[in-house]
C-alpha cells in the first residue's frame, strides 16, 4: 500500500498582520517578565548565601561566647578555691598575738619581782 498522505501538506495557517503583532509582543513581554525573574533568583540567591554566611558567623560567635563563659566560670572556680588558701589561720589572729603579748609582759614583770625579792 501506498502512503497517500506522505506527501501530503499540511495547510498553513495564515495570521493576520495584527495577530503577528499580538504574538510578537506577547513573546517580548514574557522574555521581558523571564529576564526580570531571572534576575530577582539571582538577587534571592546571593541574598540566600549572605544570610547563610550571616548564620555561619552567628553559629561561631555563640560557639566563642560559650567558651568564654565557661572560661569565666573557670576563672570563678580558682578565685574562689584561692580564697581557700589565702584565708587567716587560726594562728595569724590579731586577738592571739594581743593575748600572748599582756602574758608575756605580766609574766616577765612577776618574774623580774620573784628575782628582785
């Protein structure tokens, strides 16, 4: 068999000069409207990077500042465990030293009087 319609042409379809101007600027405002999109993804993916390096910096400025608080807190803990060591002792009271000097001095005057007798 034959294929009659294999050499066949399909009709062309004719369009008006004002429908090719209608096509025309249809065409013209969507490359417009892809051109200005195109655009704006740009701008939202740079934006999108800045706000992730902005989280990325974030991130490590919390990481420093927990370390810095737990230095703090360190440096806290060894104030406070100096204390321990840089308190008086029992000994070094003022009251002690007060009490051993009135001793001293009576029980010397009482003996200078038991050797004068």
């Amino acid at each position: 068999m034959i294929p009659v319609f294999a050499n066949a042409q399909m009709p062309d379809t004719c369009f008006t000069q004002e429908q090719i101007h209608d096509i025309s600027e249809t065409l013209d405002s969507l490359w417009l409207a892809d051109s200005v999109n195109n655009e704006l993804i740009v701008a939202q993916q740079k934006l999108i990077d800045s706000k992730t390096q902005l989280n990325r910096l974030d991130s490590l400025h919390i990481q420093f500042q927990n370390k810095k608080i737990d230095l703090l807190q360190d440096n806290i803990n060894l104030y406070i465990e100096r204390e321990k060591y840089l308190k008086p002792k029992w000994y070094d009271s003022k009251v002690i030293y007060f009490t051993g000097g009135i001793l001293t001095a009576v029980l010397t005057s009482k003996l200078i009087v038991e050797v004068v007798k």
